[in-house]
C-alpha cells in the first residue's frame, strides 16, 4: 500500500492537446479517492500517468516517497481497470486473470489460491472457462476488477469502471466497491463523470475542469461549500438552482438579495461575508432540498413564491418544477415530499432555509465566503 | 417473426442473385478446368488423339513417378515453396511489425513496399538476370570491389536454386509484409496496455498476445503464399524462371 502524490503536473499530447495543467494532489496511504468531472477534463490522461501508460510532460509524481516519473508501469506495482475493460481477447477468463501473475513468475500454487478466492469474491469462477467475448459487460468488468484484484498491488485505478453497466448492476458494483476497499484497505484512484458514484464512494472527490482541479474535499464538504459555479452546478441532481441577481446593503450588516420576484434579507449573523459585495451582481445558489412548504421547519427561513410549471413524480419524492416570475424569471427545481402536487400556473408559497444560501460573485464565479 | 424469416430469405435470394455471375464465372474458370484436368489425367490422351477413348486409370500418375527427372522436379518444387514461404514469412512478420510501429510517411513506405508487387514477372526475371549475369552484371561486379570472386548465379547446379529463391523472395515478399501488416494494425490496442501494467516485456507481450491474435491472419497468409509459390503451371514463377534460365541451358532447377 502506498500514497500516490502529483507535483504541479502537466500533460501536453504530441498533437499539442495540452490536457492537464498544474495539477496537485495528494492520494493518502488506503485512501478511496474520485476523479470526478465531465467528459474531456483529462480526468483519464490524469489516470493513465499515474498507470505509468502515458509520459508526464512536467512535474513529479510520486508513489510512497520514490519518484516514479521515469518507472516503468510493471514496476509501478499499480492495477488500472480499463474503462472499456481491456481483457485479453483470446484468453479465456481463467488466463485472463492468472497472466499477470505468471509474467511476474509467482508460484502456481499461490496463483491458483488467488484466483479463486478473488473469482469466488466477485462470483466469476463459473466462468473459468469462457472467452471476453461470451460475457456480459457486467461480467466482463468483474472480471476485469478480478485481474487487477489478483495482483495485490500497492494501488488501484479504475477508469470509470461502471460507466457500461445498466442502472441496477451499478448500484450494486458501487456497494461492492466500497466493501471491497473496507477490507483490502488499499488505496483507489476512481475516476468517473456520475456524481451520484462520486459522493457514495468517495472518502475524498477531486473535481476537474479542463484539465484543472477545482476543488478537493469530502462528499459532504464539497457538496455544501462548492467554491465556485461549476462545482455547485456539477454535483447533485437535481442540481443547485443559480440566479442571477445583485445584493444591497440593508444596515447593520445585513444584506438584502434581489433576484427577480425574489427579495429576502439575510440577517447580519448569516451574511458577514456577503456585506462587502453590496451593490454588485451575483449568482445566488439555491439548493432543491433546502425548500420547505411551511415556515416553522428550519430556523431561518424566508418566503419564496413561485409559479409551478411542471411536477416530476419519482415515488419517493417530487421534483417542482417552478418560476420564479418577474422580469428576471429563471426556472428553479425544488424537492418536495411524496405527496405534493401543483398544476401548471399554480401559485406556490415555498420557504427557503437561509442557512443554505450559497453566493457567487458573477465575475469569477467563485464563491463568496458566509464569514 | 414470420416477417423477419421472409426478410431474411429475401436477402438471401438477393445475395445469391448478386454473386450468381461471380460463381457462374469461378466455375467455368477454375472448377471446369480442375475437373477437366483430373479426367484427362486418367485416360490415354495425347495431343495427336485427343480423345477419352482408353481409360487408363492411375498409369498416367505412376509413370510419371517412375521418372526420376520428375521426381528430381518434385523435390524441387517442394524444397522452393517451403523455403519460400518460411523465409519470407520470417522477413515478412519481422518488417511488418516494425512498419507497425511507425507513424510518419506510412503511405510512402507501403508504396516502395508494393513496387516489386506491379513488377510484370517476365520483366522481374529480366532484370535479374541482368543484375547476376556472370561476366557483366552488377551483382558480380560488386562482389569483385570487395574482392569477392564472382559467382555463376544462375549456371551452377548449387548456386540456381538459391538465386531463384532469392528472386521470389524479392518479388514476393511485400506480399506478405502488406497482408501481415493489415493484421498487425487492426489488433486491439486496449490489451497491449493491460499486459504493459501487468508486466509483461515486449517479447512477453509479442508472444502471448500478438502471436494468438494473430493466428488466423498468420494461416491465412500463409495458405495464400503457399498455394502461389507451389502451383503447377503457375504464370508467374515458370516464365520468370524461363527468362532467369534461358540461355544458361542447363536443368538444374527445371
Ligand atoms: N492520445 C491523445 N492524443 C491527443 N489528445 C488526447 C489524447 N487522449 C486524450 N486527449 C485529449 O485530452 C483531453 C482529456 O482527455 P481525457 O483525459 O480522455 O478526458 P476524460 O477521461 O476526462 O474524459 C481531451 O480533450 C482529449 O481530446
Ligand atoms: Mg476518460
């Protein structure tokens, strides 16, 4: 087991394509670490350095204390599960799993103890004898999680691993993930586009942006102080409602928020940190599940009335679709319990927990600090 | 279902209709002469009596075989094709897998791989002859700069066969560089990585997944060479060794 560390590391392709800047990051020892970010942000060029597949153009990276920029990828002692699984075609599942273990020359004995343990674990060893292309794509990735479980290696990445599976299978997989990190306690670099797979699994989410981190943290801290737009519009789904407004200094510390047919004050003790803004535009971070139907449920709210444009019924919940009326009217998405319905046009008095608000300067997007 | 069944045998009926001139002309090409050779074989046919009328079973076969020219000829045959094949497989894979691994200027390289391929035959064993004729070629006079006595290329007994191989190789082996080469870039790249982390060298990697990959690209290439190399009455070899050997009159690889 070993901690995986980036120095400033950048990655220009030969075609000029420079796909990561600067990038930082420390991976603690055991450590279940997301790469978290849309399609093209370098989160598996980021991956495929550390795998040892493709050359670091600048910076160090370090594995355990040694630096292992100019290390081959065998000796890297690292597994990588390829996003589109990368099982050796003409090997049957048996020989996909045993032939790294047989290129390092461990004894046949110790690699058939392994092999079935790990082929019982994922329950593929009724498969022993099938070819890649006679698998399901669920059974194609457990056996591909399988050939990199085998090696006991000091780290796993796995490249969107669950990216090909249907709804169900995920689910599943992801609680497997994470029993299987609770007892092997070795480190995994995670890398996935679902941010539903990224705030179940992870201990930590590094989220990116063309090929930038933007921000590293738990689940929960991440998802409640995003430190800009993109973060607070990336995670959950639905994901926070962002207006456009301005604030204006209400006295005493207080600052009142404008946004379209939406005016509330936030009380001095909330809004240390907005006051200096006053007078200038800002995007106002309102997350779904902090709206309620009746004032008395959180401590600070404020009313918010919105007009209902549609109602998504999920059985556990529904999502109301509303707008916020006025000259500046956006459409806001609110969590309402099971058994609320409004039809189109119907007036909705909501309750906003204050405590929740999130604001963004409109200029650089970043989040304005509460205190 | 039943409509899907109809598609499927309308498409068939089409398929079939597409390729019937195909066939048709296969069969008067290569199966009617195939047939007609294996009939006239087993009767008493000569060209001054060109008829069916003495069915002479296997005779035509066996004295054939009793004839020790031909048999010589035989063994010649036999020898030619294995070396040939096995020589120009081991240069083609070798020069194949390393184009693979080039980028820049593949189209030029395939092009100078293909010339000797458009090279009319009987101008292929012109040239050569040329090159290795004895007193004037440029072949002997090479060898003589780096006093190198010269060599009968084509009138010795122990040298011709050798210089004929030599020639088919030359002439041929882009052939297979071509074919292999279409294998080699169509693998999958995704298990050269997988066997990288996993730790295999690139001997390793060559062996144990190139290799099986590339079986049926491997027998098929060389069913294909080996039937071009070893069938009788070819257009190709005869007349380029006709061209190579005329004038030296001498049966050493007739
Ligand atoms: N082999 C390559 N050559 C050139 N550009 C590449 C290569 N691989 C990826 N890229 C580019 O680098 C960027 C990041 O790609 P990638 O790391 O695959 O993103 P992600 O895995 O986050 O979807 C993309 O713009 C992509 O087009
Ligand atoms: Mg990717």
């Amino acid at each position: 087991m070993a901690s995986i560390t980036l120095k400033n590391i950048n990655k220009t392709y030969p075609n000029g394509v420079s796909a990561v800047h600067d990038v930082s990051l420390d991976i603690r020892d055991g450590e279940f670490m997301i790469l978290l970010g849309p399609s093209g942000c370098g989160k598996s060029t980021t991956l495929r350095m550390i795998a040892g597949l493709e050359s670091i153009t600048s910076g160090d990276l370090l594995i355990g204390t040694n630096r292992v920029n100019d290390v081959d990828p065998a000796q890297r002692d690292i597994a990588i599960v390829f996003q589109n699984y990368a099982l050796y075609p003409h090997m049957t599942v048996l020989d996909n799993l045993s032939f790294g273990l047989k290129l390092r020359g461990v004894d046949p004995t110790e690699i058939s103890r392994r092999v079935q343990r790990t082929a019982e674990m994922l329950g593929i060893h009724p498969l022993f004898d099938r070819k890649p292309s006679q698998l399901s794509g669920g059974q194609r990735q457990r056996v591909a999680l399988g050939r990199a479980l085998v090696r006991e290696p000091q780290a796993f990445l796995l490249d969107e691993p669950l990216s090909n599976l249907d709804a169900t299978l995920r689910a599943a997989m992801r609680t497997e993930l994470i029993k299987l990190h609770r007892s092997l306690g070795t480190t995994i670099v995670h890398v996935t586009h679902d941010q539903v797979e990224a705030m179940t699994m992870g201990e930590r989410i590094c989220i990116m942006k063309d090929g930038e981190i933007v921000q590293v943290g738990e689940p929960m801290d991440v998802y409640r102080n995003p430190v800009n737009t993109f973060v607070a519009g990336f995670l959950a789904s639905p994901p926070m409602n962002l207006l456009a407004g301005h604030l204006e200094d209400a006295g005493d510390g207080a600052v009142k928020v404008l946004s379209g047919n939406i005016a509330f004050t936030i009380p001095s003790h909330l809004a240390k940190g907005f006051s200096s803004h006053a007078g200038k535009p800002v995007t106002i971070g309102l997350r779904s599940e902090d709206f309620y139907l009746s004032n008395g449920a959180a401590k600070h709210t404020v009313p918010v009335n919105v007009e209902a444009v549609t109602t998504e019924v999920l059985g556990s919940e529904v999502i109301l679709v509303a707008s916020t009326g006025g000259n500046a009217a956006a459409e806001i998405q609110v969590r309402m319990p099971r058994d609320f319905r409004a039809s189109p046009g119907e007036k909705v008095a909501l309750h906003f927990d204050l405590s929740q608000i999130q604001v963004f300067s409109t200029t650089t997007t970043r989040a304005l600090p509460r205190i | 279902m039943n409509q899907l069944v109809t598609i499927e045998s309308a498409d068939r009926r089409f398929g079939w209709f597409m390729s019937a001139p195909t066939l048709a002309l296969l069969l008067a090409v290569i199966l009617f002469p195939v047939f007609w050779a294996l009939f006239t074989s087993v009767h008493d046919y000569t060209l001054i009596a060109p008829d069916f009328d003495t069915f002479t079973g296997l005779q035509n076969y066996f004295s054939a075989l009793r004839n020790s020219e031909f048999r010589h000829s035989l063994g010649l045959t036999a020898f030619f094709v294995f070396v040939v094949v096995l020589i120009e497989f081991v240069i083609g894979f070798g020069v194949a897998l390393m184009l693979n691994s080039v980028n820049r200027f593949k189209p030029i390289y395939y092009g100078i791989l293909l010339c000797p391929l458009l090279m009319n035959p009987v101008i292929v064993g012109l040239i050569w002859r040329m090159f290795l004729h004895p007193s004037l070629g440029i072949v002997n006079y090479l060898l003589s700069v780096v006093s190198i006595e010269p060599v009968n290329w084509l009138g010795s007994t122990n040298v011709a066969i050798w210089t004929i191989v030599m020639v088919d190789i030359w002439h041929q082996v882009s052939f297979m560089i071509v074919l292999l080469l279409a294998g080699l870039s169509a693998l999958p790249k995704e298990p050269y990585e997988a066997a990288r982390v996993d730790g295999a060298s690139t001997f390793k990697a060559f062996r144990h997944i190139t290799l099986p990959l590339m079986w049926p690209v491997i027998i098929v290439t060389l069913l294909i060479r080996l039937i071009f190399a070893g069938r009788p009455g070819d257009l190709d070899r005869p007349c380029q060794l006709f061209h190579l050997s005329e004038g030296v009159r001498q049966p050493s690889c007739r």
